[in-house]
C-alpha cells in the first residue's frame, strides 16, 4: 500500500526549514515519489530540495509566485518537461495574519486571499489540464480548522474566510474532474507544531491549548499521513471530502 514509484508529487508552500511542506515532501519521497518542492522564498526551496537529494531521494525545486498565472503555467510546463506527468498536487501554500475586522483593510482581505485562494485556484486549473490528460491526478488542499470554526487558533477573519473558500472550492472541483480520474480532497488542520505556533506566547498559546481535548498541538508528521492517504491509489473512491486534523477542537 502507497507506493508512490514512477509517480510526480507537487509540493507548494515547501520552502520553509521547518513547515509541514518539508515534512510531506519527505514523507513522499520516502515512499518513492519524485518530489518537486515549489515556495516563493527560493533559498528555503532549494536547502529542502538538497535535504532529500543528499539523502538519496530524487526532487527538484522551483520558486514561483504563485499570485502570477505567468510564472505559474512556466513552472507546470517546466515540471512537464522534467518528469513527462505530474500525478499529485498538495496545496500547501498560504498566509496568515492576526488582526481583527476592525483593523482589517481591503489590502489586508485581498493579500490574503491572492495567496490562500488565488494562487491555488491558478496552480490547481493548471494541474488538472496535465492531470486530464493523464486520465489520473490526486489534488489535496490545505484548508484549516479556522475555515471550519471561525477562527479561535491563529488569523483573522480574512484567513478564516479564504479557508472555507478552499473548502467550497475543492467540492464543486471534485464534480468536474471526477470523469477523468481525478479527486479533490481537503485537510483542516488545528495547531500544529510549526513555527506559527512557536511564535505565540504564553498568554496567546494558553487558551488555545486549553481548547484542543488533546492538549497538545499536532506534528507536522500527524497532517503528513493523511495526506499520503489521500493522494494515494487506495483512496481511489474518495473525492470532495475534508478531514479534521485538530486534536478534537472541532468536531463535525
């Protein structure tokens, strides 16, 4: 189960030394996908991508602004060109911000969601046209027990919002790609032990802690091993659907 080989696996949001992206890159490339590391911050890619090359995994690393259908379509075709397919995409890119609407500007709604929204809308249409193609493709989205819940871990209103636009999104995609073999799924990750979390402090993590039943917040790792289920061919019959990864701070 979750054999990987022969198959591309896209990683956006991967540039950071110690984001989730590096962990799912590892995790597939462990299972012996070719990984393609894609942040805008290129020396944070290529750092992850020399990690797994020494290593002796095969990936390579683009840096992209992924706001720019331009740089977004040249990053696909040169991922192509490279590999022949591209068999899975994780949508692991976005931003954050911790400001109330009161002090929210239109900038503030609009960078939000050019990054958490925008950016994965142009990179998942230019994906599904290779997938299409393929007859084949795994789509998974990270969206955020804050697109579920409201809010009450990390952000403001705007990144709840744009969240739960990924949610609504990753649904009506999975109607139109399900006829060409391709499914479309979302995570909703709680706190996580990123550096988000580590940035909070005692005051602000408090609260949050007290919320999660677990009282602790999750690894990278425990977001990685759905997401491998998902993209893999084992979960062949499930498309359209969201998984809470969150410690038991929300429940459907």
């Amino acid at each position: 189960m979750f054999d990987f080989h022969g198959q591309v696996v896209l990683i956006t949001g991967a540039g950071s030394p110690r984001g989730m992206g590096r962990v799912f890159a590892r995790s597939f490339a462990e299972l012996g996908a070719k990984v393609v590391l894609c942040d805008i911050n290129k020396e944070g890619v290529d750092a992850n991508v020399k990690e797994l090359q020494d290593a002796g995994f095969e990936a390579a690393g683009y840096a992209a602004n992924l706001c720019d259908e331009t740089a977004v379509d040249n990053m696909v075709k040169s991922i192509v060109d490279l590999y022949g397919r591209i068999d899975v995409l994780i949508n692991n890119a976005g931003i954050s911000q911790k400001v109330t609407v009161a002090d929210m500007t239109l900038a503030d709604m609009q960078k939000i969601f050019s990054v958490n929204m925008f950016g994965l809308f142009l990179l998942t249409k230019a994906v599904c046209e290779v997938m299409k193609k393929q007859n084949y493709g795994r789509i998974v989205h990270l969206s955020s027990v804050s697109g579920k819940r409201g809010g009450g871990v990390f952000g403001g209103a705007h990144y709840s919002a744009s969240k739960a636009a990924v949610l609504g999104f990753s649904k009506n995609l999975a109607r139109e790609v399900s006829q060409y073999n391709i499914t479309t799924n979302c995570v909703c990750p709680g706190l996580i032990n990123t550096d988000i979390w580590k940035s909070m402090s005692p005051e602000q993590a408090k609260p949050v802690i007290d919320a999660i039943p677990m009282g602790r917040p999750g690894e990278p790792e425990e977001v990685a091993a759905p997401i491998v289920f998902l993209a893999s061919k084992e979960a062949s019959y499930i498309t359209g659907e969201e998984i809470d990864i969150n410690g038991g701070s929300h429940m459907d």
